[in-house]
C-alpha cells in the first residue's frame, strides 16, 4: 500500500479554493500510484475557523465541499478533515471529524477526542469531544487507526486528559497510526512535536503518519514538518517546513524495523525541492523562516499586495524592512523616513542605505514643520508647562498620521515594528508607532531582534552594522537613550520571558538573584500595559506565549 501525505496551505472559509487545492493533491498522488492521501485537521474549511463555526451556511458549505472532494476520490482513498454535527440531544453541537472518502462515499469516521483549551486553542467553545467507542477503518487489508492532532498528546507522566484515544485504539489491533492535525509553530514546537509521535510510535509498535497544516493564518503561523515514523519510533522522513509539499510512501516498508537506510525507497516528491530552510539548526533560522512566510500569507490571503512602514535607522524597522522585502518583494514596499530635530544624522544616514541596499522605494518627510505647527496649537493649553512625554507622544503620533495617509492614499497596509519587549512594558505611543495592521516583531524580545539582524547579516551586510552596534534610542527627545527609561535589554530580557513564558512571580524571579525592585517595576510596567496592548495589531506569533490571543489577562486588575 502507498501512502501520500499532502501538506498543504489552506483559507479559512475559502471553500472553492480549498476543494480545488484537495482535489488536485488527490489527483497528483493518485499519479504517483498512492491508495489513500492524508490531508491536515479541518482542511476542508481551514483551521482555525473560530466563530465561523456558529454560522448555519458555513457549515453546509463543508459538507458540500467534502462530497465534492469525496466524488473525485476514484481508485484512490482520502482522509480530510472538517466540522460535522453531533447528532445527540447533548453536548455541543459539532464534531471535529476526520473522514474517510473513498468513490464517493464516506466509508468512515473519527471524531477528535481531546480538544486542547489553552494557550491559542479554544475548541472546547465549539467542539463536543468524542465520547462513543472508538473504531478502525478497514481498507484494502489495512486497518487503520485514525486520530486527530491532540489525541496523540496524553503521552506524558501527568497527562492533561483523562483518556488516551490511541491506548483504546490499540486493542483494536490496528495496523498503523494515522494522525491529521493543525499544530500551530512555536520555537520549541517541531522538537516537542518529534518526541511526542515517536514515543507513540514505539510505545504501540506501529508505524505513524502525521500530516500538519503550513501556512500563515493571521497571528498563527502553520510550520508544516509532516512526518513518517517506523515502528520503532525512528524517524522516516519530514516534509518541508513553511512550505506546501506532497510525497508518498510505501506503508510496508515502514512496518520493518530498523529501515533508516532505506528511506529513498519508500519516499516520492513532488513539484517542490529539497529547500534551504528545511531541517534547520538554529531556533532564529526557524523563527527567520516563519517570519516571512506568516508576512507574505497574511497580504496574499487578505488581498493586499503593498506594505508601508517607518524607516528609523534603528533595528526594528531595519529587520522588519528585512523581512517584508524577502515576504513580499522589494517592489512592494514603502518605506519612509521621518526624521524630526532629534533625530541624528547617522540615523538617516542608517535607513537611507538600508533601503538603497534592499531596492527598496523610500521618501523623506521631515516631521518639524507639523510638529511646530501642533505645538503652536497646543501652546494655550498646555499652560507653559515643561516638555515632557506629551511631546514626544505627538511625535510618534504625527508619523503615524503621515505613514496612514500614504497607505490611504496608495492602498499599502502599514507594518508595524514594535518589538516584545516594547509591547509588554509599554514603551511605545498608542495610535503613534503601536498602530499597523500586523505586528512582524511582537514576538521577538529586542535581545532576539538583535540575533535576527546578526543572521540576516550573516553573509553579507544588508542592515548597516552601525544599526545594530549603536545604542537604541526613540529619538524623541534630546540625547534620548532607551536605556534612560528601561533596565538593559539583557536584564529586562530576562524578567519578560520569565514572567510571560515562564509565568513565574516576584518572588520567584527575585529568588534567581534580579534585583527586587527591578523586578517588581517591571512586573507593574507589564500588567499596567494591558489596556495599550489590546488596542494593537494582531502579533506573529513565534514563541510559546505570545501577546494575543493565547494569552489572556485582565486590563482592570492588580496582581504582583
């Protein structure tokens, strides 16, 4: 028996186009002599489909959509994934399913027992979980146990669920695993995902095949890295990461022990290569990687094709300029600079040959004349008081107002720069440089940004080195230094990704040795954020817990 896995890049709700890009995998591994093709969780209609899930024609839409795909199964098998309705009196009113298609006909099914509620996840708001027995598909002499993303996950010593799907499962005496799924990236991800299946594999002694989504949906970024894993738990073979791939396999092959060396045997590709970023070696060439590809799918899928942004002359921008050009082209992109009385020569200097290096269109547009204008109009109310923060707000927002009315006026969607540590102290301006329609960097602490720009740099110097030696500075202010409001990035840093990866408190981050009151004000800087963070563009999301949807804190509250 072969066997193909097809990994492919879906839009939610876009049910023409995901048909279209099944029927047309089914259609390539049925030339490449596969009997049965896997496609990831919820294919049919995408993943995640959120509250599109409440709507009465969404769901006919998918059940259109898989008797269509079901009449182009013709001597060759399919499992796709899509919602169906729960048929009982209690409970919530869908399944998540995986099907089993074959000449037109649903020859099976299998509903997701384990529906992960936490972090990104919420399918516990839409999802009944399966509660009936479970059973095998039987096909062509094989019987297969068929299981969707979560259900494999209850392999630890403290599992989250009271049962394990695929215990059950094998005492149906299955043939091999099969495990469709959406498992969104982080940079911790593919190694924890790798473990995970094999240590299924090997605990039941069967071979498994696991198809993951890829591709950019909004915030979540979809990594693909399929797997094939022989009954020992070896790992076969993995599809291509951020990109969409095909490839078939001989089942029988995998059910061998010990088969590393034969994989060029049992493996087939087709249309893409071997690519470059495939079996990366370093978490910021992942993260590089998935950067992009969520930046190019996020304009593709929502119909914009132009990206503006402010070009400081400091990192931020400069990477996500970076990154937006490989995304998107360089023809595509905007960026202008906005230099005011404090910003410095080298600054303009910085950003200038940044974008003459990427080819990239740039104007200048001074701020001082609006600034002094917005003065003037302020100066009977402010009373005389001092320049302080106010003024350096009117600043960010004045650049703001200009970069939105260009992208108003040519159709570009502003990108926003902001990096992580930024975003959870609040060191930004609201409506100022917090607006965009997408946050590259959100997810990057300014430490990571560093790193990033280092490796884009790795070959040749494409950011200007003095943008990445120098000091940071929003340049809002005479002689202004990052440094001047905010701990070193290096200690901050530190106390950010232990508070909000970690969640570890005062006390026990005071414990590794932070000075307290370091600590304490920085903790007050984040929860004090809350408010300005709610108002800002969607964030990619890299790390496993990013500002968004996945993590969820009260705006009215006190916790330290």
């Amino acid at each position: 028996m072969k066997i193909a896995l097809a990994q492919q890049n879906y839009i939610v709700g876009n049910f023409e186009y995901n048909t279209n890009l099944i029927q047309g995998s089914i259609a390539r591994a049925y030339g490449l002599g596969a009997n049965l093709v896997i496609f990831s969780e919820l294919s049919v209609c995408g993943y995640p489909p959120r509250d599109f899930l409440e709507f009465t024609d969404f769901l006919e839409s998918c059940n259109k959509a898989i008797q269509q795909i079901a009449d182009a199964c013709k001597g060759i098998a399919a499992i796709v994934g899509a919602p169906s309705r729960n048929p009982g009196k209690k409970g919530k009113p869908l399944y998540n399913t995986a099907f089993f298609l074959s000449e037109g006909e649903i020859l099976g099914k299998a509903h997701k027992t384990l529906l992960p509620t936490y972090d990104v996840f919420d399918e516990y708001r839409y999802f009944e979980p399966n509660r009936m027995p479970y059973q095998v598909v039987d096909y062509l002499g094989k019987r297969f146990a068929l299981t969707i993303c979560e259900d494999l996950w209850n392999i630890d010593n403290y599992p989250l669920y009271v049962r394990n799907p695929m215990q059950e499962l094998s005492l149906l005496k299955p043939d091999v695993i099969l495990n469709i799924a959406a498992s969104p990236f982080h940079y911790n991800q593919p190694e924890i995902r790798r473990d995970i299946l094999s240590r299924n594999a090997k605990q039941y002694d069967l071979p498994l095949l696991y198809v993951n989504q890829v591709g950019g949906q909004t915030e979540l970024l979809f990594d693909g890295g399929s797997m094939v894993f022989a009954s020992e738990g070896t790992l076969q073979d993995e599809l291509l990461r951020f990109e969409e791939d095909l490839r078939v396999y001989e089942l029988e092959k995998l059910e061998v022990r010990d088969q590393r060396s034969a994989i060029r045997d049992i493996r087939s590709s087709i249309q893409h290569p071997v690519s470059s970023i495939q079996h990366l070696g370093s978490d910021i060439r992942l993260i590089h990687s998935a950067l992009v590809m969520g930046i190019r799918d996020y304009f593709s899928k929502m119909g914009f094709s132009k990206a503006i942004l402010g070009l400081s002359g400091g990192i931020d921008s400069a990477v996500t300029l970076v990154l937006a050009a490989e995304a998107l082209g360089s023809e595509s992109i905007k960026a202008v600079l906005l230099p005011s009385t404090f910003s410095s020569e080298h600054s303009i200097t910085d950003a200038r040959q940044l974008a003459e290096n990427l080819g990239v269109s740039f104007d200048i547009i001074p701020i001082d004349g609006t600034f002094t204008a917005m003065e003037n109009t302020m100066a009977p109310y402010f009373n005389d008081l001092p320049f302080d923060v106010t003024e350096e707000n009117i600043q960010a927002r004045l650049r703001a107002v200009i970069l939105m009315a260009l992208a108003n006026k040519f159709g570009y969607i502003l990108l926003n720069t902001s990096n992580k540590s930024e975003a959870a102290v609040g060191y930004g301006t609201l409506y100022g440089d917090m607006c965009g329609g997408i946050s590259v960097l959100g997810d990057l602490y300014k430490t990571e940004v560093y790193s990033l720009a280092r490796h884009i740099n790795q070959s040749a110097e494409i950011i200007p080195v003095n943008t990445i030696n120098k000091a940071p500075s929003a340049e809002l202010r005479p002689n202004q230094k990052d440094a001047d409001s905010l701990p070193d990035y290096a200690v901050l840093d530190q106390i950010l990704f232990l508070y909000i990866e970690e969640r570890q408190g005062l006390k026990e981050i005071t414990a590794m040795g932070f000075d307290p009151a370091v600590v304490k004000r920085v903790l007050g800087m984040v929860n004090g954020s809350e408010w300005k963070r709610h108002q800002t563009p969607p964030v990619l999301r890299v790390s496993p817990k990013a500002f968004g949807v996945g993590r969820r804190m009260p705006i009215v509250g006190k916790y330290l």
